[in-house]
C-alpha cells in the first residue's frame, strides 16, 4: 500500500464498502479498499477502507452517516 494511507471505514457488510467507495470517488478522495474477510466464511473478518492522511478530515466527515 502506498505510505501516508490511513483507515477511514471499516465494516463487515460488502455493499456499505461498495457505497463508501463511491462516496469518495465522487468526492474526487483517493481510497484503498483492503477486503480481509475469509473467503470461505466471510463474516470473519472486515472490509477497510484507507484515504492518504491529507484527506482524512473530509473523509471521516462525508462517511460518518453511513457509519450509523
């Protein structure tokens, strides 16, 4: 992963994954998306998503309703 990324969202359902990242896309924000679920049981694990540092105040601000 590129340096300076940090973790934005995480959560263990695909489409809130799915959503957030294009959120940001549409916000012109740069995000990773790390999918560290199992696959063959894939409610172990969580789905990240990681903005550059410079970004993350607007990040956090766009996605903290679809946090809830």
């Amino acid at each position: 992963m590129e340096t300076n990324f940090v973790l934005v969202f995480t959560t263990a359902e695909a489409f809130k994954a799915e959503i957030a990242k294009e959120i940001l896309d549409d916000n012109d924000i740069k995000c990773v998306v790390m999918n560290q679920q199992d696959s063959v049981i894939p409610s172990i694990g969580e789905i990240e998503i990681y903005v550059h540092e410079n970004d993350l105040e607007l990040a956090l601000d766009i996605l903290k309703k679809l946090k809830n």
